[in-house]
C-alpha cells in the first residue's frame, strides 16, 4: 500500500495545531516523505505537530529514529512533536520501542490536540443526547483514561472528560448533570471536600457520584461513602493490562452500569414519592 500523508491545520494563532495524516505503510521510503512533510510544516512555522497514524497498517524500524529525530527539531523550533491514534501491532511497535519523553503517544487526536496546546471544538451534539444531563469523569491516572476515552457516553448521556477537580466543579455548576465519575487516584482529602461541596449545593446534591479504582482501595473508600458517595466500582487491572484483559474491562463496565441503573431508579423513586 503506497503511503499518503495529509497536511492538516487546526486552531489559529497560539493555539494553532498542524496534524499529519498519515495512510499506508511507514517503511524507508515513507520515512522520508514523512520528515519531508514535518519540514515543511517546520519551515510554514507550525511547530506543533501530531502524527496521525490510525491508518497506519505497518511500521519498520527505522522510523523510530525517525520520530525521535523529528521530534528534536520540533523542540528546537520551540514547539512539540506527539503521536496518536495509532492501533494494533503499530501501537505496540511503538510502545515497545519509542522513547515517550521525546515523542508522547496519545490514543485519541483530541489527547493530542490537548497535549500540544491546541484547541479541541465541541463536537455538536446528536438529537438523542442534545437534552440529557451530562456525566463529568474526572482522572488523569493512564487505566482511568484509556478506559473512559473509549466510552463516546454513559448510559446514553454526553461526557464531559477533565483530569482535575477544579476543572470539573466549575462545568458542573454551570450544566445540567446526571452524575460524576472519580478516579480513587486523586488524593482522597481532594475527592472528600469535592463530594461536600455537591451535596450541601441545592441544585446538584441528587447527582450520582461515583467513584472507581483498585480494589486495594476499598477500605480507603469508606470515608468517601460516609461523605456522600453512592458507589465505588473497581478496577481489575492496572497499567498496560488494559489492553490485552477484555473480559475485566466487561466486567467492570457491567458493575459500573449495575450502579447506574441503581441510582436511576432511586432517583426515579424519590421524584414519584415527590409527586
């Protein structure tokens, strides 16, 4: 498959991106059309690049030179080189043997966008989700994000993703929300007085919060329960797991649903004995 690789600009001034597609085969010969096509955009001063390589079918060796060399001259230029998108055998070629601390790898062009300091547009939303309560997810930790970037929604409703508390409280004061989801990694005296501040608001005690993690965390858990929390759900796995253990991220995203409809008919029940 011969390769193509597509120039494309998001963003404008400071917070212009430039992201390369790139489709087909990346061998010696793509090598070069690659670096040809990061010069360019070096030389048009777009010094934040993303390499896009969800269609990337087959990596060789030498591209790892290749990227690593490429993302030194994006720092000389005083800008950034990532990848992302990239599946399969590419993702574990590069995982394998790429060194992230010169070119970060992200599984999603919106991680990318982000890490480069781009500006992600909000998608529109669908006529299904237009008019639902949004969920808040709130973790950085590698598992937690790889696992709800995968989901597009919770029990049918939008997501909103953010790796701290502080971003998440002010989206939630100001949107209709359903519920939040919390990573058990975020320091335990942060995850208590976020939970406080929800359920002594008026307009947003009876969200549903959530709060997921290691199983090793369950004693840990207690206070937040105590606090307000309606559930912990655990995580089976840790690290790099997450790609190869299916059947856990089934269960676990069972359990996590086995909450939610828990909570939905709670919520149901209360709203009918309002009436």
């Amino acid at each position: 498959m011969a390769l193509d690789v597509r120039r494309r600009r998001i963003g404008s001034g400071n917070k212009a991106v430039e992201l390369l597609d790139v489709i087909g085969r990346l061998d010696a010969p793509g090598s070069a059309l690659l670096r040809s096509k990061v010069q360019e955009a070096l030389k048009d001063n777009s010094v934040k690049i993303g390499i896009n390589l969800a269609e990337c079918v087959e990596i060789h060796r030498e591209m790892i030179g290749t990227f690593h060399s490429l993302g030194r001259a994006c720092e000389r230029a005083g800008g950034k080189l990532v990848l992302f998108g990239q599946k399969g055998d590419v993702y574990e070629y590069i995982k394998r043997f790429s060194d992230s601390s010169i070119v970060p790898w992200f599984e999603t062009e919106q991680e990318g966008v982000v890490a480069l300091g781009g500006e992600v547009l909000e998608e529109k939303e669908s006529e299904d989700t237009r008019d639902k309560p949004a969920v808040a997810v709130i973790g950085k930790d590698a598992v937690f994000t790889a696992l709800f970037w995968k989901l597009s929604a919770l029990g049918g409703r939008p997501i909103a993703k953010f790796d701290a508390i502080e971003q998440a409280t002010d989206f939630i004061e100001r949107h209709s929300m359903h519920s939040v989801v919390v990573d058990s990694k975020i320091p335990m005296h942060d995850i208590a007085r976020f939970i406080r501040q929800i359920r002594i608001n008026p307009r947003l005690r009876s969200m549903g919060i959530f709060i997921v993690g290691p199983a090793s965390h369950v004693s840990q858990i207690r206070v937040l329960i105590e606090e307000g929390a309606d559930r912990f759900v655990p995580i089976m796995f840790q690290g790099e797991e997450i790609l190869s253990r299916l059947e856990d991220r089934q269960i676990f995203f069972g359990r996590l649903k086995e909450a939610y409809d828990s909570f939905d008919a709670r919520s149901a029940s209360k709203r009918q004995n309002n009436k």
